[in-house]
C-alpha cells in the first residue's frame, strides 16, 4: 500500500512481473547464444556495409533510435498493464445522512376504492420530494397482493412509478370515464392491477393486504413471539388505504393483523379511501377504532385534515431520527493509470506508424 493507494490483486501484478522477468532472461540467453556464433563463424556482409554513404547512415541512426524508443514505450505499457492487472484502488471514507425510516404504502385498488386512490398516489408525489434517506415501498392489493416497487430511496425511480399509477388510474375515477376509456387504457389498468385478484370470488382482504405490506419492511414475522423479541432497527410505518369492505374468508382479519404490525414495533395509520356517503358505516367505525386503538391516526378523505395533513402527521409521530453514518469502502482508481497507459499506446502506434513509411 502506497499512501492511500493499494493494489486489490497483488499477486496478479507480482506474478505478470515475475513472467516478464523470465520471458526477458530467456530473450538475452538467446541473444548471447546467437551473437557468439555470429562471433566464431566467417565474415557475414550486412546492410550496414550497403549503407555506408553519410545520408544512409543518418537514416539508419534514426530509425534504431525510433525503434529503441518504441522497445522503451512498449515495456513501460507492458508495466503499466502489469501495475493495472492488480487493480489499483483508494479507500473512499464519507459521511452519509439520513433518516432512519422506512415508510409503505399499502393501497386497497379493489372496486369500491379505485376511484379514490389516485388522490392518495397523489399526496405520496408530494412527500416524497421532500424525502432525504427515506426508504419508501408501495404494494396494491385486492384478493392478493403485488409489490409496485418494494423498499427504496431512488426518488426518481418512486416519483415515476407513482406518476405513472396516478396516470393509469385517471379513466376510473367515476363511472363517465370508465364508459370513455379506450382499450389502450383498459388494458393499462388491467396490466397495473395484475396479479391483485388471484383468488376467486374473494375481493378486498384488507387483513391478509397489511401482513403483505408489512412483511416488505425488515425484521417483520407472523410469529407474534419473534415479533416481540426484537425492535426494528428502522423507524417503520404503513399508511392503509381502504374502506374496509371486505367480501371473502381471509387468513388474518384486520384486527389479526394490527395486532402482528403492533408487537412488530411497526406503527400503522388508516386512511379511509371511499365514498364520503359511506364514511359513518360500521366498517369505517370499525376500522377508526382498531387503528386507533394501536395508537395510529385515521382520517376521512374529504375532511378537514386532507390526505397531506395525514403525511405530516405520520412525518412528526414516526420521523425517524437523523443518523450520520461513517462508510469506508475500497473503490477501484485505475484513472491515471489508464490515462498514461492510453498515451504509452498511442505513442507506440505513431512511432510503428514512422517507421514503416
């Protein structure tokens, strides 16, 4: 290791020095042999005797001086490629900082909610460019779940997907625009919500929806003894969008569920997406009273605390604490290197190239 500089492969570069030094010894043994019976035998004409004149003279020192040069500029490109074989590398120490949370988006695209989720998709968009370290997933379910994108901070990657569901679900927001929709749209819509309905005659399994959810988040079980046993490294949280109208037998009720998302340390907030005529039946109530019972926020869409009121909300309760993070990492440094190696070998070409003509 030379300062900051160390070779990842030492023994590649050690055994390539070691090959050339043999290859090299080889040639000169096979030199000498050859110059002494050059030495012993009769008198040889060479060219040297045809181009005794003065002016073939100085064109024969040019060109061994152009030759010795080009020997020297491919020995020193054969060391280069030698000193590069072992790959030169630097230690790259930063600080990185961030928030320690991890956030998921478990959205109900049944029948009785499309028409709502575009406005939740939304809030997301808008949250997320304020986002630094975060890690964000989005999963959709109905009878079944599908993962949008699972846990990540490429808000490139997040704020493209969730404009492209927002787009997608414009032509389902009432009755009129599905009747508009073209079939290129349709099968839009089909395409994103593959794989969402895989159980027959079953819809909107909101219990087995928020164990799918939050089996994307680290650390969580369905064993509520594992659960219990270890706190999340993260800060975790689900926002449920759903009007809890379920119509089937699921694996886990809703309450089964946020009982598992509870002893997991993963809080999770309700939003209800859903017709406002519909915001006081006994579903809704239901859901309001379990999630708040875990300790989580429920909100109406429409209310007076819209769905960003609920994002800030979720940023004061589970923010996560600011976490600065020292990273040592041996990086590949090949960069001067490489440049006096693609100069040795272009100079070595032009020097071929003038001794030729």
């Amino acid at each position: 290791m030379i300062g900051n500089l160390t070779w990842r492969w030492p023994w590649v570069t050690v055994g390539a020095a070691a090959l050339i030094l043999v290859i090299l010894c080889l040639c000169l043994l096979l030199a000498r042999r050859g110059g002494r019976r050059n030495a012993a035998g009769p008198k040889v004409w060479s060219l040297e005797d045809d181009l005794a004149t003065e002016s073939a003279s100085q064109a024969l020192r040019n060109w061994r001086t152009l030759s010795r040069l080009s020997v020297f500029l491919l020995a020193l490109a054969l060391v280069l490629t030698t000193l590069l074989s072992g790959r030169p590398s630097n230690v790259d120490r930063d600080r990185e900082t961030g928030r320690s949370r991890d956030i998921v988006l478990c959205l109900d695209v049944s029948g009785s909610t499309l028409p709502y989720d575009r406005q939740v998709l939304a809030a997301y968009q808008h949250l997320v460019s304020g986002f630094d370290g975060e890690r964000i997933a989005l999963s959709i379910f109905n009878s079944t779940s599908r993962t949008v994108f699972p846990l990540t901070d490429d808000y490139e990657l997040v704020t493209r997907e969730l404009k492209r569901a927002s787009t997608i679900l414009m032509g389902v927001q009432s009755q009129t625009d599905i009747d508009k929709m073209s079939d290129k749209q349709y099968q839009a819509v089909s395409d994103w919500l593959e794989g969402t309905q895989d159980r027959k005659d079953t819809t909107s399994l909101i219990g087995d929806g928020l164990v799918s959810c939050a089996a994307m988040l680290p650390g969580f079980t369905t064993r509520p003894s594992a659960n219990r046993s270890a706190a999340p490294s993260r800060n975790s949280s689900i926002v449920l969008a759903t009007d809890n109208v379920a119509s089937g037998k699921p694996t886990y009720s809703l309450q089964d569920a946020l009982e598992l998302t509870r002893s997991a340390g993963i809080g999770v907030d309700g939003l209800y997406s859903g017709p406002k005529q519909s915001a006081d039946d006994p579903a809704t109530r239901q859901m309001r009273s379990l999630i708040e019972a875990q300790g989580g926020a429920f909100l109406l869409q429409g209310s007076a605390d819209s769905i960003a009121s609920l994002v800030d909300r979720i940023e004061r309760r589970h923010g996560g604490d600011q976490q600065a993070v020292k990273r040592s990492s041996l990086v590949d440094a090949p960069r001067w290197w490489t440049l006096a190696l693609s100069l040795t070998l272009g100079a070595y070409l032009l020097l071929v190239w003038r001794l030729k003509r």
